[in-house]
C-alpha cells in the first residue's frame, strides 16, 4: 500500500505576521518557514500506518518554489520514503483548485492507495484542497480526522463535527484529511536529518504537469486586524448592557 502525503510549507506558526505598508501582501522576507501543522500530522499518521505493516511505502510532496528542498528533506527525515518537488516560481500564489489539480497529477503518476493532508493550511485556512482533490478524483472523502484505521480495502475514519464524533467508511483508494487530535509528530532526530540526505527527491517544474492555472480568486488588498482598545470596568450587569447598546453590540 502506497500513501500519498500533501505537504505545504507555511509562515511559521510562532511568528507573528505583519502586513506590508503597502497592503500587497504579508512580510515573509527572513521570516521562518514551516511545515503547515496539520500537514505534519498527516505525515505523522502515514508513517504510523507504514510502521504497523499496513503501508509500503510513503510519498511526501509540495507545490514551492525551488527553494523549498529543506522543507521536503524535513518530511523525509521524519520517515518518508521519498519526495516530489512541484517547482513554481517565487511569489507565485498557489490556490487551493490549483492545488488540486495538480495533486491529482501526481496521484495519476502514483497511484496511491491512500491521500493524506491536513484539513487545512494555517495561512490560507481554505480548508478545501483535499475536498476538491476527491471530486477530481472521483474518489471518496473523509475529511477532519481524529482516529483513522485501515483494513480489508476500507479506512474507517472518526471525525468531529458539531453535534459530536461521527465514523465514516470509506473504500480505498480515498482522500483524507486531517485534524488536531489525530495524533502528535514525531521529533526529528539527527541521524534521520543524515539519512534524508541520502533519499530520492524528484524535481518537476509546474508547467510540465499540464495544469490550468487560472486564478479564481483575486486578492486587491492585505490589512492587519485593528488594534485592540482598553478595557472598561462597569460596576454591574446593567451598566455593561448599556454600554454594549451603545456601541450597537446588543
């Protein structure tokens, strides 16, 4: 069994984000950059699957700029067995539909059983590349994962949703994504970050995968939230009413 593993990097999610004077965009130059943490729990769940003799063999794979090889030798020193480098160019926003048509490229080249990533991505926070990989697909979905088992072709899925836990079945080969509390990632030693050195790590520029890359949304502007104001004492429930009427908050 073959397993497949989305792997974005992101700002950091210790740094603190800053706008542009401008408004064109976030600052990223000499900022850390970081695998996106669901991401790294639907690596972390692969190598699980991998380590109970349910999986052979894990892939690791990122839609980045040329300059994001750290970022895959990262997933391969947690335990993938090899990496593939979607290259674009720098500054090149990547949206979650391009995504996905790109990631089903590389399912089609693949063939995984099995396609894990994160529910989300903490910069974007879209929370549809995996849903939109499935349709694509025309393959099931389960997303939002906190238990996920596999057996007899099938991966049972439990997911969290607002009335509780509910348990999905689904045949594989499927999508699923991943939540907060479906595991915790391993820590990287420095004898794995030396064997990354050494795993296979292919290299395919964006254009040769045939890819529409149409935009279908258009940023015009960044802003940062606005500063929070000084807190008021109220001496009771009524006077606190009154101030929130005033401000049109009741």
């Amino acid at each position: 069994m073959k397993i497949l593993v989305a792997y974005k990097r992101v700002v950091d999610a210790n740094v603190r984000i800053q706008v542009r004077p401008d408004g064109s965009g976030v600052v990223t130059d000499g900022v850390k950059l970081s695998a996106n943490p669901f991401d790294e729990i639907a690596l972390e769940e692969a190598l699980r699957l991998r380590d109970r003799g349910i999986a052979t063999e894990v892939v690791v794979a990122t839609i980045a700029p040329a300059d994001a090889q750290a970022h895959l030798r990262n997933g391969l020193a947690m335990g993938a067995n090899r990496a593939i480098h979607v290259v674009v160019e720098p500054g090149r926003e990547v949206q979650p539909l391009t995504a996905a048509r790109a990631l089903l490229k590389l399912v089609e080249r693949e063939q995984p059983d099995l396609v894990i990533l994160g529910k989300q991505a903490i910069d974007d926070d879209a929370s549809q590349t995996g849903q939109m990989l499935a349709t694509l697909w025309g393959r099931p979905q389960a997303t939002f994962a906190s238990k996920l088992e596999v057996a007899g072709g099938k991966a049972t899925v439990t997911r969290e949703v607002d009335a509780g836990l509910e348990t999905l079945e689904v045949d594989l080969p499927a999508v699923v994504t991943t939540d907060l509390r479906l595991n915790e990632p391993r820590f990287i030693k420095l004898p794995d970050i030396m064997k990354a050195k050494s795993k296979p790590m292919e290299s395919i520029p964006f254009a040769d995968l045939g890819v529409e890359a149409g935009k279908g949304l258009e940023t015009t502007a960044y802003a940062p939230p606005p500063k929070r104001s000084r807190g008021v004492m109220v001496k009771d429930a009524a006077e606190l009413v009154a101030a929130l009427k005033q401000k049109g908050l009741l």
